[in-house]
C-alpha cells in the first residue's frame, strides 16, 4: 500500500514539474515579447528625441531669419521714408 501511496504521489510530483516547466516556457516566452517591445519603445523614442533636436533647430533658424527680414524691412522703410523727405 505505502508503495502505491508514494507512485501516486510520484506521479502528482511528476505532473506538477511538468506543468511549471510548461508554465515557465510560456513566462520566458512573455518576458522576451515585452523586452522587445521595451526595446523597441527605447528606439522610437530616441528617434523621436533627435526630430524633436532637429526641430527646434530649424525653429530656431526660423526666427532668426524672421528676425532678419524684420531688421531689413525697418531698414528698407527708414531709406524710404529719409529718401522720400530728401
């Protein structure tokens, strides 16, 4: 009987390693998808961060040459202005 009592059991242990060894293939196959979707968030947001540089870049030399065009209105409308009084 205790023979019997210790196969059930051994066959219970069995079963129970089988199913966690399923379990953990499944876990490590999980764990590997969400790695690579970090990863691939990383990559697109460091993509990202280099439009948002290059961006604010050409911004900025937008508003100098917005600044630049304001200086040489003025300049052109003082001329005009000085030349028309002369």
């Amino acid at each position: 009987m205790a023979v019997l009592v210790f196969l059930l059991v051994g066959a219970l242990v069995f079963d129970r390693l089988r199913w966690l060894g399923r379990q953990h293939e499944r876990l490590e196959q999980r764990c590997d998808g969400i790695e690579q979707t970090h990863a691939d968030s990383l990559s697109r947001m460091q993509r990202m961060e280099t439009s948002m540089t290059s961006i604010d870049m050409r911004l900025t030399e937008i508003r100098q040459d917005g600044k630049r065009n304001t200086e040489m209105l003025h300049v052109l409308i003082t001329g005009h202005v000085a030349a028309s009084k002369e």
